[in-house]
C-alpha cells in the first residue's frame, strides 16, 4: 500500500471503522472509535470542493478536536499495547546495519598477497585458520555478522511534517482554493 491518493485513505478510514469497533476492550475502543469517525469527519470536510465560512470554521474546530484526539490516542491508549516492527522491517533493518558493518571493516584492513598491497574493497575478509601463518598460502574469509534479529518497539510519531501541516489546512483553503484545484509540484 504505497502512494496512496485521498480517495484511497478515505476508503480506508470508511472500511477501517466498522473493523476496529469493539475490538479493543474499553476505555480503548472508545478513543479508536472517536479517532476514527473524527478523521473520517476531517477528511470528508478537507475534500470538499466548495467551501463556505461555516465549513471552513468547522474544519478548523475539527482540526484542533483531532489533534488533541491523536495526542490523547499516543499517551493514553498508545502505553498500554506493546506494537513491534513488522518481519520485513527487521530484515531491511539488518540488512542495513550489516551494510554499515562492511563499509566500516573495508576501510580498515589491507592484505599483502601475492601480488602486493590491495585494500580490501567491501567485506571484512580474515585469514583462515588453515595456512594463516605463511602469507603466501593464505586464504581469506568472508568475515560472517551477527546482527540481532529482534524485533524493535514501535511508538507512534506525531512530530512529522504531514501533521504538523494539518493545521495550515484551513489558511490554504482560504488562500488558494480547495485543495484538488492546485499542485505543489514543481514545474
């Protein structure tokens, strides 16, 4: 699910609310429930294609609802449930980090082989425990990682761009029309 347009988040939302009722015991199932049916609200009225005064300022009230909304979700309902990364987030997580562990080793070791000095270029290689001790019949090793496969905790993040702009909604509005009559892409 990547690239979504708004007419996907709002199938989504619409889809998502009879999925989540009751599934959470209380007081938890109440702030989803809210959340939810306040952000279908919000986005409902940020999709409009005509606006009144009396629109717009129920936007603006409902901006300020659903920001305390998602604020209330991330410290009151947010502690009591432990989420984790997904499967394939750890993999690229520690693909990452054995990436980052090879460029590290490469810089530091050189090998006199052979044919002379050569750095090594992009994995650690170590002498093999066989013929180490004659640097004529060396043989190098991929040096093996061992990065842990566990699964990180997860906190949900409320300091980002995307809803730090929720609240300039309203003046764009205003300023430049409903939100589908312009572009921010550059030309």
């Amino acid at each position: 699910m990547k690239q979504l347009a708004a007419r996907d988040y709002e199938d989504l939302l619409q889809c998502s609310i009879p999925i989540f009722e009751d599934l959470l015991d209380e007081p938890h199932n109440k702030c989803i429930m809210k959340l939810l049916y306040r952000m279908a609200e919000w986005h409902a009225l940020a999709k409009s294609r005509m606006h009144m005064d009396t629109s717009l300022e129920c936007l603006r009230h409902l901006t300020k609802e659903f920001g305390t909304l998602m604020r209330q979700f991330r410290d009151q309902t947010c502690p009591h449930f432990d989420t984790v990364e997904l499967p394939h987030e750890v993999s690229t997580r520690n693909r990452h980090q054995q990436r980052g562990q090879a460029k590290v080793s490469s810089k530091v070791p050189t090998f006199d082989g052979p044919e002379g000095p050569s750095s090594v270029s992009s994995h650690q290689l170590v002498p093999s425990p066989n013929n180490a001790s004659s640097p004529e019949g060396a043989t190098m090793q991929m040096a093996s990682f061992s990065v842990p496969s566990t699964r990180k905790l997860k906190l949900i993040n409320l300091l980002t761009v995307k809803f730090h702009f929720l609240g300039d909604y309203v003046q764009t509005i205003q300023r430049y029309g409903c939100t589908d009559s312009f572009s921010t892409q550059l030309v």
